[in-house]
C-alpha cells in the first residue's frame, strides 16, 4: 500500500491549547481506498520527513486562510502547510490541496478569494472540460475565480463559474475545492480522480 501523508484542521481548547484534528471521514476512505494515510501532528518538524517513506501529501480542508479571518489557528497552520508546501514542491512529490489546500496554494500564488454565501453544506454541480457534469459536496466559505500562473482549471461550478478543479502537470498538483473523503453523488467519478492521481 502506498503512505499519503495528510495535513489536520488546528483547534483550540478551554484552556487555549492547541491540538491537530482530523476528520473519521478521512480514515474511513483511506481504508476503502487501500493506502494508509499519515496525518502530520502541529509541532511536526521537516527534518522528520527524511524518516518516512511516502508517495504523496493531502492538503486537507478545515480551517480559513489567517489572511481572512483572523485566529491563532489558522496562522499557526499557514505558516506550517506553506513550509511543506515549498518542502514538497522542491522534491516534486504529488500533492493534493483540498478545500482550504486549494484556498492557501492560490493565495501563496497571489490570488484573491471571493467570500460566498451559497457553498457551504450543498450539493452543487460542476462541469468539467469534457463537458461531463459531477455532482459534488461543498463546504467552503471562499472561492477562487481566477486560475494561478501555471495551472489549469478542469472543473467549474456550473452555478457561478467559479474554479472547483485545477490541475498542474510539474510538479504534479491537483486542487479540488470539494472533499472526495466526504459522500458525493458522483462518489464513483470523484473516487476515480483520487485514485488516478495517486495511481492507486
């Protein structure tokens, strides 16, 4: 089985402690997908990465971008995923931004979100180059219009044409705004996307 390292939502308790989570969904498709996912803890160090064996890394969702809303979590997690980010970058290992992934690799790009109103807990259907149509879940509170310098857009919501899949061929990126982890009427079709990418 292939190891995909993941990234986990920061959180804050009573007592103003940190701590990493990451959703049951994730386990749960790792197991019906067949690769054992790694989630990466907050104080986690970049030296460590030459310990593992892996053949990928999940920017998951959860959390805003610190630009946007103003928390000690979402900087403690900006600063660690853009350290990755440039880490994974310069070894040219796949990477997939989910989500808020894809909302901090466009900012890092100097893209601009847009704060919508309509994309949180719906369903919405996006259609892709070859004209096929998906249904997908969605639960971001940004958006992204403009593609960065690069990057391709393959999939577009078909409501306000903003971009729900963009692709890079080197390295090897690909961005989705919805969560394959979580249950979608096109699952099977999102499912083959997941698996394509990670060549499962």
């Amino acid at each position: 089985m292939k190891n995909i390292l993941i990234t986990q939502g920061i959180y804050k308790d009573r007592k103003n402690n940190f701590y990493t989570k990451l959703d049951l969904d994730w386990f749960l498709y790792a197991k019906k997908m067949k690769f054992n996912l790694q989630p990466l803890p907050i104080n986690f160090d970049l030296k460590y990465l030459k310990n593992y064996k892996f053949e990928g890394i999940i920017f998951s969702g959860g959390n805003d971008l610190y630009s946007y809303s103003k928390s000690k979590e979402n900087l403690l997690r900006d600063k660690l995923e853009k350290k990755l980010i440039n880490f994974f970058l310069k070894k040219k290992i796949p990477i997939m931004f989910i989500c808020r992934g894809m909302q901090l690799i466009s900012s890092m790009y100097n893209i601009k979100l847009e704060k919508t109103l309509n994309h949180v807990t719906r369903n919405q259907k996006i259609i892709l180059k070859d004209k096929k149509i998906l249904n997908v879940n969605s639960y971001h509170n940004y958006l992204i219009r403009k593609v960065p310098k690069n990057f391709s857009a393959v999939g577009k919501s078909i409501n306000d044409n903003s971009i729900e899949i963009m692709i890079k061929k080197s390295p090897k990126i690909l961005c989705l705004m919805f969560h394959p982890e979580r249950y979608s009427k096109s699952q099977k079709e999102v499912n083959k996307i997941f698996k394509s990418f990670f060549k499962l």
